[in-house]
C-alpha cells in the first residue's frame, strides 16, 4: 500500500457538465504540484505512446458545498497543514480569463465562496482521516 493519497471530492449537486469540468480542473492542478505522482510514459503492444498517468487509484468522492467548506475548513488545523489541496469554487468558474479570476478572488471574502470541488493529496492516514467517510460519487 503507499503511503500517500489522493482524493477528488465534488458537489454532488453539482449537473454533470460541471462535475466533469470541476474534476478536469482539479486533475490538472494537482498534476502540475505533483508531477512526482505521475509515472512515465508507456507503449501499447502497437508501439504507440500514452502519456503516465497517475500512479495510484483517485477516489472520486461526494459531498455537498457545506461539506466540501467544511473540509476546507480542518485543512488549516495542525496535523492537516501539510496535505496537498486544490480548491474549485463558483467564482473561478465564472471567470474568463486567468487575469479577472485573479482581480475578482482579491475581491471576494472566503466565506462568500461556493466550492464546487476539493482535491487532497498527501499521507494516506491525514486523507483518510479528513475524508473516510465521505460516499463515492455515482
């Protein structure tokens, strides 16, 4: 078993076009914090390349905005201070460009986010202990 975890927690709510553009998203800044979790390419039998993909399973999981805000909550307490987070919030959707989500975050208290998704990588044991019993999304 390794010894560290990922997982993607979405608003379940959330219309089916915005769960997979919020888990898309989060996939991606995750990879770019932790290329390390990312293991090379490989060939099929046709000698054709795929790009690495992530060395270990993602759970894919549910909760609802009070949930997911919650969690980002304990992220500031010790012992989950080290955790690997990503967040994906109502005001980042909105946005057209990288530039006005910069300008409109600085604008925008915490407290007014609506989160649409978390990703959390790190120790196996903090994650499970934030997230163990959150349901998988179906």
């Amino acid at each position: 078993m390794r010894p560290e975890k990922c997982v993607v927690v979405l608003d379940g709510e959330l219309p089916l076009g915005l769960l997979a553009n919020t888990a898309a998203i989060l996939g991606v800044t995750l990879g770019k914090e932790l290329p390390k979790v990312v293991g090379p390419g490989v060939r099929d039998r046709s000698g054709r390349e795929h790009l690495g993909i992530i060395e270990f399973p993602v759970p894919v999981l549910r909760s609802t905005p009070e949930g997911i805000r919650a969690l980002r909550e304990r992220l500031y307490e010790p012992g989950f201070q080290e955790l690997t987070a990503v967040d994906f919030s109502d005001v980042a959707q909105s946005c057209k460009t990288y530039d006005e989500f910069m300008e409109r975050m600085g604008e925008v208290p915490e407290g007014d986010l609506r989160y649409f998704g978390l990703a959390v990588c790190g120790a196996r044991k903090q994650v499970d202990r934030l997230t163990g019993s959150l349901p998988l999304l179906r």
